[in-house]
C-alpha cells in the first residue's frame, strides 16, 4: 500500500508527506503472545493463505527522499485494510510517530547545517 497521505503545515508552508504501509512475516510465534485457541485461530488462517493474521507491520513517512520507519510486531488482523482503516488505533498512531520521527529528522538536518554554516 503506498498512498499520499498526510499533508503537514511548516510556518507558512504545507507540504505532503507520502507513507507507505509495507507487511513482512512476524518470526515470533503466536503460540508466545496469545492463547493456545487463538494460537491456532491465526495458523489456521496463515494456512488458508491470510498474511494479515500473522505479520510485522512496516510504516514508512516520506518527503524528498528523506524517509523514517516505524515498525510494530505481532500484528494479527482478518485483513491488512482492517489494520490500515482509522479504527485500527495502530496504524494511524505509527503514521503520526513516523511523520514525527521524519520532521525531526529535517529539523536535526537544519540545526547540523546551521552549526557547520552550511546555511
């Protein structure tokens, strides 16, 4: 999933951030974060060929070629548009964390450049 995501207001300028959403198999087992039937629920559903049951979510703020990522492990969800949708709670949590985590980025850029008098 990448998308244009968020738009972020600097002084007077606005500016879009883009986020990308990137799933990767979780190598913890269910068996050590959930119960042994909700354990089986989600090899179960990773059997029947379901990733979003079982994955390490990737969250990903990207402006001018300058990126920061957030990750999250243990995801288990029917879908990953249920853990992307505004009511997950994580999902929008991490693209607000990775916005952040990025405009610091730009902001520690600034401050190094200043005290080297590059700008």
């Amino acid at each position: 999933m990448e998308e244009t995501y968020v738009d972020n207001k600097v002084g007077e300028r606005t500016f879009t951030v883009d986020i990308t959403f990137k799933s990767y198999p979780e190598h913890v087992p269910p068996e050590d974060v959930f119960e042994r039937d909700d354990a089986a629920y989600v090899r179960e559903q990773l059997a029947a060929g379901n990733p979003a049951a079982w994955f390490c979510a990737e969250v990903t703020a990207e402006l001018q070629g300058f990126t920061y990522s957030v990750y999250l492990g243990c995801c288990s969800y029917k879908s990953f548009e249920q853990f992307t949708s505004a009511e997950c709670g994580y999902f929008p949590g991490m693209v607000e964390e990775a916005t952040d985590g990025l405009l610091k980025k730009f902001a520690d850029l600034r401050e190094t450049c200043t005290r080297l008098g590059a700008i």
